[in-house]
C-alpha cells in the first residue's frame, strides 16, 4: 500500500509524493528517492541518528512515532531544533504517515 506525504524541500517548493509502506522504508530514503534534495546533503551518516542533515519539522498533527534516545541526543545539539523537529531517518514509513506535512530543515 501507497501513502501521499506532502515535503516541501529547502527552496521552499511543495511536493506530493507516494511513498509505499511494505518496503521497511524510512522519510530520509523517500526523500532521496525522489531527489528532493542535492545528493550529499540529505542523510550523511547513514541513517542512524548521528548528524542532523535529515532534520525536517513535522507540519501537521500525524501520530509520528516516540523519539528515541539517539534522536533526542542530535537534535538537542541543533541550534534549530524546534519542538516539531524529527529526523527523517528515525521514521518509518507505516499506514499511520497518510497525509503527513513535512519541511526539510535548513542545513544552517
């Protein structure tokens, strides 16, 4: 099954994008998929939670999941970070993401 995520990258330009949900996928990997964002600058360590260039804000009220403890750790090192900050290789794309509203953060 396909869910609809609305991104609007660093530029300010809003995207509709079909992300599947039976992939183990996580926001930071649809976002490169789509190349919503110049190579190298989205998800450089890999995606586990170490810097902070998958930064986005959460836009709308969707049941994201609990922020772990690695999460917690980067993003308290931001001096963006905002009380709506995720970092989109901590999400995994599941049924419960329908409709979510996401901006990439600025790298600074």
């Amino acid at each position: 099954m396909d869910i609809t995520i609305k991104i609007k990258d660093r530029k300010g330009q809003l995207h509709k994008v079909k992300a599947p949900t039976d992939m183990a996928l996580n926001l930071m990997q649809v976002i490169r998929v789509y190349i919503l964002e110049a190579a190298g600058t989205i998800g450089l360590c890999g995606g586990i939670a170490l810097c902070h260039t998958c930064q986005c804000f959460a836009l709308n009220d969707v049941n994201l999941p609990e922020k772990g403890e690695a999460e917690l750790a980067t993003l308290s090192r931001l001096p963006n970070s905002k009380t709506n900050s995720r970092l989109s290789c901590q999400i995994l794309v599941t049924v419960g993401l329908e409709g979510l509203e996401i901006e990439i953060a600025p790298l600074f």
